[in-house]
C-alpha cells in the first residue's frame, strides 16, 4: 500500500526522500499528524503553530505557512485522505552531526487513511518501557520515536489500544500516541511534560478550553497509585480525540461522562 | 555533493529512500560507519557482530552477512571511498508505532570520502547537554541521534575536534563520536554504557586487546573531576583511531604515549 500513498516533498510529488537527509540519518526532524474533516485538516492553526515551535527547538526553520497549507490542502482534495502527516527534517547533508550552514529544511507531507479509531471506551495496559528525562527535547514531537516503539511493541492484542508509560521516576506520563488528563472529584490533572513526553495539541486545546470555562487543568505529577484511584482517565490526541479509559487490567472505570464533554469541547472550537 | 554519492538500497543503486520509512518516520534502525584501508572495510567480523547485535536489540532480522559484505565490496571498489557507512531500518510501512510483522527491512550502503581526521592530539570541550538513562537502548547505535546532533551544534569553532558529554548524573560518558578511556597511572578506565551512550567497536577492540595484553580495561564511573585529574585522556572510533585529548579549555596534558600505543594496538590485529 505504501505505493499509492500520496507524498508531497518540498512540493514536488514523490514517494522517497534522499538517503542522506538528516531525518534519517539522525531522526533530526519534527512532525505533525493531522485529521481531515470538511475538506480540510482540523486545529490548522494550532497545528502550525505547535510545528513551529518544535523546529525552533531544534534549531530549524519552519517552512513558511501559506505554502506548507497549499500543499496540506492539495493533499486533502485527494479522494481517502482521512490524515496528514508533515515531517520538516534539517535536510540531506554531508556525514557528520555538525549542521552545515547550508542546509536547506526537507518538508514532507503525506495523506493517509482514515484511523478509523473513534470510539469513546478503551481498554488500555501499562507498558515496562520508562521515558527517560531529556529537558531538552521534553514536549517536542521529534522524529526520536524508538521509545514508542518499544512500549508499542511490548503488546499485540488487538483489544488493548494504548499502553500507558511512566518515566525513570515512575510516574505517568502518557501513552504511546495520546496525552493523559484523569479526573479527581471533577478537577482535571495532567502531568508535567518539561523532562519527557511530547505536549499535544489536542491536549493543549484542553487546557485552554477548559481554562475558559473556569475549570482549570492542573499540571501535576501522577503516580500509578494516583492514577488507579482518579475518578476518570482520559487519553486524547489529534486524530481520536478523547478516549476514556474503561479497563487497565483489573480495574475498571464507570463513565463519568467527562470524555465525551472533552470531545465536545475539541470539536466546538476548530 | 550529496548527488553524487554511491549508494546502494536494498542492493539497488539508488539515491532515496521511501518517505514511510521507518527509519525515517521513528529512527527505527541502526547504523555502522566503517574505515576503508587496502581496498576493504576494517574490521568486518567486528562491524558486522556489532551490526547483528543491535539489530536484536531492535527486533530487527539482520541482512545475511554475505549479501551485505558484498555490496560493502561494491563499494569499496569504487574510487574516492574512504568511509562505507551501513544502516539498516525496520522498513517502510503504514503510520503508526506497531511493527507489523509485514516488514521487510531497509539496508542501505554509503560509500563516503575519507574523514582526514586523521591526527593524533585533539583540543576538546565540554557539552551542556547531558544523555538520558534508556537502559533500553543504552549501547546500540540507533538513528535515534538527536542528542549528539544537540551536543555537536553546541559549537563551531573548527580547532576544537570534540566535545564530552556527561549523563544526566554528571559522569562522564563519552565524546560526541567518540568513546572515551582515560589512563590514571598507567591503568584504563573506561565508563559504564548501560544507561546511555553508544558501545563503539574501537572500544570494544581496545578492550580486547589490553586484556589480551595482561592490562585490563576497568569499567567504572568517571567524574569530571576524575577525568581532569586524569594522566591521559584518550578518545576511540572506528574512523579516528584514538585521539589524545591535548587541551580541555584550561586544561593541557602532556603526551605520554598511551594514543599511540593504542593505535598500534588497534591496527596490530584487523
């Protein structure tokens, strides 16, 4: 399948990036994954912006916006586009970490299927893999990925759909692909992303939302004690929104109703 | 430059990989950089045995050795190839963390021109930025490289040769391609790579050879401060050999032959 994916790089089409690009090579590049909704992709200005920020981390330079959007929405005119998905690595580049001045950003966009992952109840597991602290890649959704990779690789239960991962002090700090806010006697908690994890989009449209609402998310360390007795788990990102969670192991959560108020408040505001 | 370039993917000469690569989607994959000397890549059965281990270390099936040794070969012979790097990915696939047991990997072989760093006494520095504990892939040479790529953007000043990085501990590890022994009266020590850090085979092979020789490498933790008050530091790959650390800002050190001893030990025997 992976042939007839439709692949815009630097804005030409094409299916492959050069071998000596820096992604790559050294994972040295950020992304963004996107949902298709009404002919255009959702939280474009959230999306951007967060794009943004991760290639200032690194050190680099954003594609400009008008034309990185003409290329998303050409993408999302094909017919099946249901996500896009933007990777802007530091570009292809002698041998050598040292970043030559004359780099130029290799900017990749790519329309995929539809998830097809939208329902509301998960059941969900602990993974054995800790994320380590990195306060200088914490929060950026880099293209260092083998973390999740381990921790999705320790099951393949088709039932399972996340696996929760806590880092080398133990506490929790998110899934494998979702963000985590739970909920103790109506006040949200989500943990502190400043030495690991990466700060979603979905999760920080929470945050505001529910700041404005007068309900403030509260950024605190959650142990898996802590976890195991809040009232409700919510796991959210771009693509599935807001998954409560509904089984971790033996424990099971009644619905409290909150998942779907958070759904609500994502898709009142794109 | 990079359009010119020798490059075999998957036995086929080509430039480019594909953009769902996981190798370049998650840094899914490993890599070997190799030294050509007298038509042949050094230290094939150590490269290889290092290349195979950190394929298992991923869950990814290693190329057959005769089928990767003959495109190495291939490019060798070309003309102006001084350094042959190998990496393998886990393939290209769908999006998403999970390994579907689908994938075939990616092996790509560069051929590349000779480093010229060829010297013996290097000045050095020290790096802010400080490796994670991922006693999950500590040791391996994954594409998961965004940490050296940060150490190594710390500076641009072409007289100093490397930087040392220390762990989120404060012990130090290695230099940013490079591994480190320092000599303290005439005895080796070298750091503990179980938490971070990549286990190079120069080390490897320096550490074989000592104990060959009836003068152990010890295996121990080095604090800055031991490091400086060290009577050598030495640094090791597979490109430079070793390198005698002459100047560490404030700091110089005398020759006492331990760098070319080192070097005479690792050519000795390929």
């Amino acid at each position: 399948m992976t042939e007839e994916l439709l692949i815009f790089v630097n804005g030409e089409r094409a299916s492959s990036v050069h071998a000596m690009d820096r992604g790559l090579q050294y994972g040295d590049g950020v992304f963004r994954t996107m949902k298709v909704r009404n002919a255009a992709v959702r939280w474009w200005a959230d999306q951007y912006q967060k794009l943004s920020e991760d290639c200032a981390a690194l050190g680099i330079s954003p594609p400009e916006e008008r034309l990185l959007l003409s290329e998303v929405n050409q993408i999302v005119g094909f017919s099946g586009v249901g996500v896009v998905k933007v990777i802007v690595t530091r570009g292809a580049g002698q041998r050598g970490y040292a970043i030559s001045t004359k780099l130029m950003p290799t900017r990749i966009v790519m329309g995929l299927p539809p998830t097809g992952r939208e329902n509301l109840e998960v059941r969900v597991r602990w993974c054995d893999l800790r994320l380590s602290h990195q306060p200088k890649l914490a929060g950026v959704k880099h293209l260092n990925r083998l973390e999740n990779v381990l921790a999705r690789s320790e099951w393949d239960d088709a039932d399972i759909a996340e696996g929760l991962i806590q880092d080398e002090e133990g506490n929790v700090i998110c899934g494998t692909i979702t963000n985590l806010i739970i909920v103790e006697q109506g006040k949200f908690i989500t943990p502190d992303l400043s030495y690991c994890g990466v700060a979603g989009v979905a999760r920080e449209r929470i945050i505001k939302t529910a700041q404005r609402l007068g309900q403030p998310v509260f950024v605190e360390k959650i142990s898996r004690e802590r976890l195991m007795a809040a009232d409700e788990v919510l796991l959210c990102n771009s693509l599935v929104d807001v998954w409560r969670v509904a089984e971790l192991e033996e424990k099971h959560w009644p619905d409290s109703g909150w998942a779907e108020k958070l759904r609500n408040w994502l898709n009142e505001n794109n």
